[in-house]
C-alpha cells in the first residue's frame, strides 16, 4: 500500500510541474515616462559644445554628456563614479573632477 502511495504522488509531481511552466506569466504594466523629463530644454552655450545646440529632452542630454565621456575617456580609472573634466566639460561643471552625482545637477543648471 505504501507503494502504492508513492507511485501516485511521483506521477502527480511531474503533472503539476508542467501546468505550472506552461501557463504565461502575468504582465507588469507599461510605465509611462514622466512629461517633465520628456519635455525639449535648450542647452546654454558651453553645455551645446558637447551635446549639440537643438533643444533635447533631459534624458538625451545626459546620455549625449556619457557618450562624450567615454569617447574621451574622461571617467576616473581607479574610481569610476568620478569624471575627470577636459577643456569642455569643465566650462560646463567649473571643477577639474566631479562625481557622476553632482554632475548630473550641475548639467542640470545649464538647461532651460
């Protein structure tokens, strides 16, 4: 009899285990970007050197900022959280190194 129960509960693990890998998983909910950083602000003058003149959402701006920082290889190599500016940058953050933190306000400054 306990064979019995055995065999039953070894054929009904692997039933189960098939129904549970065949149903689909739920989906999450698109998330919709917030207007306020979708919105086109102009660059100042120094900031336009690097990331172009045209009027860019903040989010292009920053990823325009990074592209420029790794092209020129300007992120600290012991500490990569640290930028290390070159002539442009720093007319932009008006400090030889900043953290990838306080740039990202200083950038910020510099959009309107």
């Amino acid at each position: 009899m306990a064979t019995a129960k055995k065999a039953a509960t070894a054929k009904a693990a692997p039933a189960a285990k098939t129904t549970k890998s065949a149903a689909p998983a739920a989906a999450a909910p698109k998330r919709t970007p917030n207007a306020a950083f979708m919105k086109p602000m102009t660059p100042s003058a120094e900031l336009a050197a690097i990331v172009g003149a045209k009027p860019l959402p903040r989010t292009e701006v920053t990823k325009k900022v990074w592209e420029y920082i790794k092209k020129n290889k300007l992120q600290d190599a012991t500490n990569k959280r640290m930028i290390n500016a070159d002539a442009k940058l720093k007319a932009v953050l008006k400090k030889p190194q900043v953290s990838m933190f306080e740039m990202t306000k200083i950038i910020s400054a510099h959009l309107s």
